[in-house]
C-alpha cells in the first residue's frame, strides 16, 4: 500500500507558462489528502519567492512538507526521501509524481 506521494510541483502541479495551476489538481489534492495520504510537495528554487507563491496558492495546507531545493532535483530526491519520508512514514512505499 502506498502511504506517501511526493510531487513535483513545476509543470506537475503549477504551469508556470500560463502562471496557473494545472487542472484538476486541486480536485487531485484533495481527494489524497481526504483519503489520509501524506503528500510532499519539490520545488527547484527557479524563483527567488516559491515557498511564498505555493502559500498563496493555497498549497501547502494539502502537504505534509514542502521542500524547496537547490540544484538538481534528481540528485537530491533519493536524499530527501531518506532524511524525510522514510523515517516520518516508517515505509518504503512511496509515490513520485511529476
């Protein structure tokens, strides 16, 4: 059973060529979160302000934890997922989208 899912949140979540969130998402992200997923929530920092533009798109109160990286996220995800998922959710069943 999956008990975490980890989104990205660029082109996944958030279109930043129209500046809007992409549709049904917030539809998605309330279903996961009705249902008890954990849900995390990668940014690449492309924008001196992400962690305040996810806030005022209402997002983080659907995420357990929102993480807004340096550098590459593909060098980084297995690193965050270690110091932050496994050990909170006590599982290795987790879910990467985007």
């Amino acid at each position: 059973m999956i008990n975490g899912i980890i989104f990205d949140f660029n082109r996944t979540i958030y279109d930043p060529e129209t500046d809007v969130l992409t549709d049904g998402a917030i539809d998605l992200l309330e279903e996961l979160h009705n249902s008890g997923y954990k849900m995390c929530l990668l940014s690449k920092r492309t924008h001196p302000k992400r962690r305040e533009e996810i806030s005022l798109l209402g997002l983080d109160r659907y995420f357990l934890d929102v993480l807004v990286i340096e550098g590459e996220k593909k060098k980084n995800i297995l690193s965050i997922v270690l110091d932050v998922w496994i050990f909170s959710l006590k599982t290795w069943l987790l879910l990467e989208i985007g």
